[in-house]
C-alpha cells in the first residue's frame, strides 16, 4: 500500500497539482492542515481536495485564521499597508469553501501495512515537537486512545520542517514538510512531501512552477496596499531574494 502524505500547501495550486501528478498511484492521501492562507489559489487547493479520495485531513491554524478573518468581515475594509495574503485569500474564497474548511478535523486516525497512524496539525500551541517516549505515549492516549500496543506513528505539519523522529521500535513521528515554501533559514524552493510504501518512509521534494506566485507578490509592490513584509516573504520563498527581508525594488 502507498500512503501520500503532505501538509501545509497554503494556497499553492501548483506545487499540489506536481505532487499529485507525480504520486497519481496513492492509496491513501493525507494532509496535516493548513491548505489556505500564504498563497494565491485557496479556492482551487479546496476544490481539489474536495475531490480526491481515500483521504484523511486535518485542518491547521491558517486554516482557523482564514475562517476567523472571513466570518469578521474584516478583510472587506482593510487599511493600506495592512492588507495580509490571509485578506486575499478570503477575498478568492465564498461560503461554501469555509464551509469546507470548518467541516474538518482536529485529529484523523487510519491502519495501513501494519501501522495505526495518527494525524494533527502541531503538537502544542507553538512549534514544539515530540522529543521522548512518554510524551508519545501520553499524546496518544489523549488523541487516539489509551491502546498504546503496536506500531504507531503520529504525522505532524506546521513547522516546515521535513523529518523522520524515531523514538523507539513502533514508535516515530513523521513531518513531510511543507508542499509550498521553507522557513527563512532555508533557501530550498522545492515542495517537500513523504510517501509511505509498504510501511517504508520516504520524505521526498519536488521542483515545480514558482512563477505564478512569484508574479502575484510583483503586482502589490506598485501599490501601497500589501503590507511589505509579505510581500517580501513572497520574494523569497518564490522569487529569488537571497533572504525574507530584501528591500523592494
């Protein structure tokens, strides 16, 4: 069985689309959150996750900051110099794609090749991470249930950062990165996934076209009303500014 793991797309149609092309022949597809927010085409990355199948999802914080910004309305009267990607996003979105996004879960569980897998988003409110055995065991009891025989991993998104934990025999964690961009410390432009064959691990990365995002950050620069911080993060993550901080041309 061949398990498609991804996360936090955020908005980016493009870098999915290449995934999915690639891995066509998946079994099961999961997603660790945040498909919204950061990126140029929420709608499309909904729409295609709408129709997919065989899937576990999860939603993320972006995700929760998009519906909250829609449901307040406030991305309807926005302040130049203050206007964020989440406003766009909520721009490019209608009620039924909240809808969509509020319909997801906190948690998802599935079995696959001897495996019981369980799927989040983060591990704690911030960016910390799972570091001992009792602290798997007790995430578990409190997410999935207090049977801690067997093998399990647990699949998290949210910090961008493609790893593999292992923790002991049965028990690992799993991030596959981020489908769309890196943290500002790492200049890799790929889109970053994980497949799971037969029970075998492989985090993977994918080239794929930057260009459409890219331009989009480039139309906001003539203008005041983008605040320029994400602008320049655009610059970076899709373009090639040497860090997240670049002055705009």
């Amino acid at each position: 069985m061949k398990v498609l793991v991804v996360s936090d797309v955020h908005a980016n149609i493009a870098a999915l689309n290449t995934i999915l092309e690639k891995e066509a022949d998946y079994d099961i597809l999961c997603c660790a959150g945040d498909y919204t927010d950061y990126g140029i085409y929420p709608a499309e990355v909904i729409e295609r996750f709408r129709n997919l199948k065989n899937t576990h999802l999860v939603y993320g914080n972006h995700d929760l900051h998009v519906i909250n910004t829609y449901e307040s309305k406030e991305w309807k009267n926005v302040e130049d110099g203050k206007y964020k990607w989440v406003h766009y996003n909520c721009e490019q979105l209608n009620d039924q794609g909240i809808r969509w996004l509020k319909q997801l879960p906190e948690t998802a569980y599935f079995e696959a090749d001897g495996w019981k897998y369980g799927i989040a988003h983060q591990y704690d409110s911030g960016y910390g991470t799972i570091e001992s055995r009792y602290a798997f065991d007790k995430y578990w009891a409190e997410h999935y249930g207090t049977d801690n025989t067997g093998n399990r991993r647990l699949i998290f998104g949210h910090t961008h950062r493609q790893c593999i934990h292992i923790l002991g025999d049965g028990m690992e964690w799993l991030n596959p990165g981020s489908a769309s961009y890196r943290r500002p410390d790492d200049p890799d432009k790929t889109a970053h996934y994980a497949t799971i064959t037969d029970g075998e691990i492989r985090l993977k990365q994918i080239p794929y076209d930057r260009k459409p995002q890219f331009e989009k950050a480039k139309e906001f620069i003539s203008t005041d009303k983008m605040m320029r911080t994400e602008i320049q993060d655009f610059m970076f993550f899709f373009g090639d500014a040497k860090t997240s901080r670049e002055p705009l041309g």
